[in-house]
C-alpha cells in the first residue's frame, strides 16, 4: 500500500493514497509507526487528498497513530479528506479529537 | 415484491477480496444510476461486513463467503453478506459502538455503527458455531432504472 512520507523541519506528512481497509491499514500502519519512532516529529499530518476508499479501518488506523504520537508529545493533524471519509471519521468523533483541515484552512 | 435483479458471488476469506467484495456489489447497484455518496455509502456497509467475516467469522483462517444481492423495484437493494465461521454469541453487545473483541487496539469496534448509519437497515442473524448472516438495505434515490 502506497504512503509517501515526506518531512521537513518539524513537519512529517503522510500522503496516503488508494483504498483504505482492513487489508491495506497494517502496511500503512507500519511504514508510518516505523519513520514516526524513528523521527518522533513535533506536527504529523495524514494527507487524505488521494484516499479512493476508506472503512472503518481507517479509523482504527487514525486512532493509533493518534496515541503513538501523543506520546512523543506531537500533534496529528488530518488533511484533503472527501466528504466520504469525513463522513467516517465522524462516526468515530474523530473530528472533535484531531485538527482537520483542508488544503491550508482549518475547518 | 419481485425481485428485478439479482446476482450471488462466492469467494474466499482473503483480505485482498475485501476491495473486490465491495468493489462488485458497487458495479452490481451501478444498474440503478445512484449518486457517487450512495455508492461509497454501500461500498463502505459491504466493507465492513466482508472484513467481520473475515476477522471475526474465520479468525483469519480461509474459507468461503457469500454474498447475494437484489434489486426490487421501489429501487431497494437487499445485499446478504454470509459466512460459515464462529457465529455471534452476543448480537446486541456485538454491534454497541466501541465494543470490540480485538485486543491490538487497531480495529475501533465501528463496523455495525458504519452499516447501521450508511444503510436503512441492518439485520444480523447468527448462530455460534455456525455462522453469521448480516442483511443490509438501502434504498436508492435512482435517476435510472434497469428496465431503461
């Protein structure tokens, strides 16, 4: 499963693209837990613009990596996500526990 | 009511079928012309329930599932998602919000609320060694109609 992880300074972005579900969420997990404790970066952002799918698995997969960071005292932010995924992540409340934005305004 | 469409899939219990489960249930509805949100919605409830039967059924070990899906003419479509596995010994507890039976912290226990909330209807049906059947409606606003 593709995630593209870029970082400059502080700021760790995680472009995830494709479909997000129970199969594809453990290698997403992986790559971004694995480079996070590595770098333990202040800002982490999950970028959701080229996201085609997502289930509830993606909320599993916002939820850990939420607490990981946390506990390297960073932030997670969540970003381009469709209405579809947002849709989601309400279910879950995650909007009331992550920052959301899309493209640079919060929302 | 009579039946307009029909269509039963049989596949094995692989987390690589969960994008196909979804992703043929999708190009079954399609007939109907639903809006690109009702879709995603149904995509998203078919999901849920592969990856249950999956998960929770079979516990991982590869057999089959069934799926079987109709159109009626008021435009619904019933899709029963079905597996041979372990069965549900807790229904209601089952589907209460959060509640899981994962213990890596990786699964939210959201599948049920997701179905409950993208379909009209959710039903479960399940006895404990033998398996589970959740039936899932949703009525589609439709533009189009397979008689067109």
């Amino acid at each position: 499963m593709p995630v593209k992880i870029t970082v400059t300074q502080n700021t760790f972005t995680a472009y995830l693209s494709g479909e997000i579900d129970h199969h594809s969420a453990k290698s997403i997990r992986e790559e971004i837990d694995e480079a996070v404790t590595r770098m333990t970066p202040e800002e982490v952002y999950l970028d959701f613009k080229d996201v085609v799918f997502m289930d509830s698995s993606g909320i599993g997969l916002v939820m850990g990596r939420y607490s990981l960071i946390q506990e390297h005292g960073g932030q997670l932010r969540l970003r381009n996500m469709s209405s579809h995924i947002r849709k989601v992540m309400r279910l879950a409340g995650l909007d009331r526990l992550v920052l959301i934005e899309n493209g640079g305004v919060r929302i | 009511m009579k039946r307009q469409n029909e269509m039963k899939l049989t596949f094995k219990s692989r987390g690589i079928n969960e994008s196909f489960a979804r992703t043929a249930v999708a190009a079954f509805v399609a007939s109907l012309d639903p809006t690109v949100d009702e879709l995603s919605d149904i995509k998203t409830a078919v999901s849920e329930a592969v990856t249950n039967a999956i998960v929770h059924g079979y516990r991982e070990s590869i057999e089959n599932i069934y799926i079987s899906a109709a159109i009626y003419p008021d435009n619904r479509v019933v899709i029963k998602i079905k597996d041979n596995g372990c069965g549900i010994g807790d229904i209601g507890k089952a589907m209460e919000p959060m509640f899981t039976t994962c213990t890596t912290g990786e699964r939210a226990g959201l599948g049920f609320a997701v179905m409950k909330s993208f379909c009209d209807s959710v039903k479960v049906a399940s006895r404990v060694g033998k398996g589970t059947t959740v039936t899932l409606t949703r009525k589609i606003s439709s533009r189009g109609s397979i008689n067109e």
